[in-house]
C-alpha cells in the first residue's frame, strides 16, 4: 500500500492570495490543523495552519531573534489576541504560510508515510514529484478511516 491509498484526494484548498481571515474560517469550521496553498495551476506552493494563525496573534516581541527567554511576565486578554487577528485578517495567506512543508508522493510506501504523519504531526501533502502538483492530503482522520473500515 501507498500513500494514495489513505489520502484525500479532494482537499479543501487555499491560494495564496485567499485572506487570512478566510483561510482562518476554513480551519475553525473543519478543524484543520493546515491546508494546502497551491497556485492556479494545482501546484503545491506551502500550507497554512494553526501554526500561522497562532504566529499572526502572539505579540512579535516573542519571535525577535535572540529575544526573550521569559514570557510569563506579558498578560494578554483574548481581546489582545483578537485585535491583532482583526489587524491582519485582511492579508493574504502568503504572508505566513510554510513554504517548506514536508510531502510525500502518492507511491510512497504507506508505513514511511504514516511515521512521516506521526513525526509532523500534521497533515501530509501529497505531491506528483516532477510536476509538483497537488494530490491530496493525508490527515489522522483520514488514516484511522481507513485502518477501522479494513
């Protein structure tokens, strides 16, 4: 077996021009972890994700190179956070997707991509090597349909 056997081969996609807030509702209204950022042409460019979002929120100070190593003294209300989602929900995704996302091919062989899927611990692009073209994406869910259907 292969990962094209336990992928999705009909992901929910973004372009990387599709707004952050847009991208947001997608994942709070499946419960994505990330989804696929391909251009128009179906290449896979990156993800978008939690990840992301959590980034786009926390104060920047957190993230300044060689920066703090103590954080518990910075009190944030859910407001805070929110405000700064609403400054940048109007951005487009390419502003913070990852672009270095590991993948496999649909012919990787199921038992690499299932550890892949464990170390990740996230969702798993499936890409046509070559073309670099989207396949499908292999979640958690996907895979323990799949195991508890055999």
């Amino acid at each position: 077996m292969t990962a094209k056997s336990v992928m999705d081969p009909h992901p929910c996609i973004l372009n990387p021009s599709d707004t952050i807030k847009t991208a947001a509702g997608y994942i709070m209204e499946h419960r994505y972890r990330n989804l696929p950022v391909v251009s128009d042409d179906g290449v896979f460019l990156g993800v978008f994700g939690v990840n992301c979002l959590l980034r786009l929120v926390l104060p920047k100070a957190l993230f300044i190179d060689k920066g703090l190593d103590n954080v518990g003294f910075i009190h944030e209300s859910l407001h805070d956070l929110h405000d700064r989602l609403r400054e940048v929900e109007n951005e487009p995704i390419s502003v913070c997707m990852r672009q270095d996302a590991p993948t496999v091919s649909p012919d990787t062989p199921l038992v690499e991509t299932l550890l892949l899927l464990y170390q990740q611990r996230t969702s798993i692009p499936v890409v046509v090597q070559g073309s670099g073209k989207l396949m499908g994406m292999i979640s958690y869910f996907d895979v323990g349909e799949k195991i508890l259907s055999a």
